[in-house]
C-alpha cells in the first residue's frame, strides 16, 4: 500500500467514470511494450486487509485469464507482499534481468481522490504509507486510491469497504486484457 500525496501522475481516471476501461486500455497500449517476451505484473498487497486488497484482487482477475499470457505475481491465493516482495523482485531479474515490470497496489490520497486510477512510468514504493521501508517497484505504476491518508492508516485500510477495491480491481483487469486484446488484434487505434 501507498500513499499517494503528490499529483505529478501521467495518468488519472475514476474506476467508474464513462469509458474508464477503453481509456485505461488505450494509455495501458501506449506505456507497456506488450511486445516485449518478458513482462510481470506485480500485484502487491495482501488478503488480510480489505482496503490493501487492490493489488491481490487483480492479480486474481488477471491469472484467472486464459488469455492474458503474462506472468502475474500476487492474488488473493498467494499474496505479494512485505514478507515476500524482495525475494520475488530476486527470482524475477534472475530470470530475465530486462522484465518490463507493471506494479499494482491500493493507495491513501485526499478524501475528493477516493476511487481514482493513478498511473505514471516509473516505480511506486509499496508500504510507503505505513512507514514500510521497501524496494521501488515497477517500469509502470498502477495505484487505486481506497480511502483517506493522514490518521491511523493502517486502521483506515482495516476498515475499508471490499467493494471498492474490488470494483477498481476489475476495471484494471479489464483494461489490461483490453489493451493486450487490442495489441494482438492491431486495433491499436488511440
């Protein structure tokens, strides 16, 4: 879970706004080489906490897709998470030290922010908000906005609704499957 406390986002759309997957999908085209051999998607968070749930839940989505051929990391079943993070970064870049890697996890922002999709190029910094000291993850970052920062995080991920998140981890799922549908279709028309 991070915190998301600045602005400078490459990209931001609310989980339910109209067109939000086909938007999501077209910026999800034009940021991840789906060309590429090597692409991981790292969904972080854990089970335990409905409102870090963001990153398992669409890992689940993701790995419940026969045709999204990628290697997904985190789902509900077997969570990505602080106990475990470094040693899949390890196992990831031992195996191919060029894997363009998507990172997904929830986030805390401004109360107006609640449900917003924040992507950017470049790594996020999982446990952030919750004063974990974690490695930087990602080429490309994914981060949901599930409730408010600045009191008691780890309280206000506790009591989080399941329903956002899982709602946010649905749309995501979606545009990925969308923009790697597009990919392999060349309707790649933005």
């Amino acid at each position: 879970m991070h915190s998301a406390l600045t602005t400078d986002y490459d990209f931001r759309i609310h989980y339910d706004a109209t067109g939000a997957v086909w938007n999501l999908s077209s910026f999800f085209l034009k940021h991840i080489p789906f060309h590429m051999d090597s692409i991981s998607f790292f969904c972080i968070g854990t089970d335990r906490s409905t409102g870090d749930a963001l990153g398992p839940l669409t890992g689940s989505h993701l790995s419940e897709s026969l045709l999204f051929p990628f290697s997904v990391i985190g789902t509900l079943e077997k969570p990505l998470h602080a106990l475990n993070l470094q040693q899949q970064l390890d196992k990831t870049f031992e195996q191919d030290r060029s894997t363009f890697i998507v990172a997904i996890d929830a986030c805390l922002g401004k109360n107006d922010s609640i449900g917003q999709l924040l992507l950017h190029n470049g790594p996020l910094y999982p446990g952030k908000a919750v004063g974990k000291a974690l490695p930087p993850v990602g080429d490309l970052s994914i981060k949901g906005v599930v409730n408010v920062s600045g009191f008691m995080e780890q309280a206000v991920l506790q009591s989080t609704r399941l329903h956002l998140p899982f709602e946010m981890s649905r749309v995501i799922s979606r545009s990925l499957q969308l923009a790697y549908g597009r990919f392999k279709t060349g309707n790649e028309q933005l």
